[in-house]
C-alpha cells in the first residue's frame, strides 16, 4: 500500500512540472513579436553585418519559452540570409525580452535590392520564420511575419 501511494505521488509530481512546462511552451502562442530595430555594426567590400533586435511581449500570467526561432530575413523584398537563434528564450510573465541576433549578409545575395537601398537611402526590412515550441508529444510551430519600419 506504501508504495502506491509514493508512486501515486512521484506520477502526480511529474504531471504537475510536465503540466506547467507546457503551459509555459504553450504560451508562446499569445505573445506579440515585433522588429524593433535593425542597425548596421560593421562592413567590408564584400559582406556587413547587422544587428536585428525582435521585441517579444508576454501578455500572459506565465512565463513563454521558446525552444528556437528560424527565419529568413529580407531586405527590399530580397531574401539577406537565413538563420536560427538556436537557444531557448524565456519572455517572463507580462513581461518583454529583445531578443538580439547579429548577421552577415554577403552584398551579393541582394543584388539590385542593396543599390536601391543606397538609392533611396533607406530599406524596408522583413524578418519570416517559425517558433519552435518543444513538447513532450513533439514540436508545435508558430509562424511569425515581421516588418520594420
């Protein structure tokens, strides 16, 4: 009878952390993401390097985990490079996390886009990709689409 009743304790342990675990993964869903801000940090003949900030807001009551985000992100409708943030974020309850990335574009990806750029002094931004929310009955993906200014 002891043993049932630890087992019946341990299982009811376990399903309470795994409860809350996937509560917390499942909240990415309500979150708000935006880019906030892209900024050129350096730059040669052939390549340069940006730093894109991504604004996530937690209106939830919980924390929001993010397993990985991978993107694409465009500059003048011209896709810049692709990438992956590769490391689980946690957007605190009501809260908001930047989330920062550096990437290298190489000049020649873009083509006519970066000259209109330099033209226009100006480039429109779009960063597309997917949430990637870990759970124990497998991944649960979340699209994203995000444009700056």
């Amino acid at each position: 009878m002891r043993k049932i009743i630890v087992i019946t304790l341990v299982a009811v342990c376990f399903l309470s952390f795994g409860c809350t675990e996937l509560m917390k993964r499942m909240a990415v869903k309500e979150l708000d993401f935006s880019l906030r801000r892209v900024s050129l940090i350096d730059y040669d003949l052939t390549n340069m390097t940006l730093n894109v900030e991504i604004k996530a807001d937690n209106p939830n009551d919980i924390d929001a985990v993010i397993d990985r985000l991978d993107y694409s992100f465009s500059i003048n409708d011209k896709v810049a490079t692709t990438g992956t943030t590769a490391r689980k974020i946690t957007v605190k309850a009501e809260g908001t996390k930047t989330i920062s990335t550096k990437l290298k574009v190489n000049y020649l990806n873009l083509g006519a886009a970066i000259l209109e750029a330099v033209k226009n002094k100006k480039a429109d931004f779009r960063l597309e990709g997917t949430v990637y929310v870990d759970t124990p009955i497998g991944a649960i993906t979340f699209p994203i689409d995000l444009l700056y200014p």
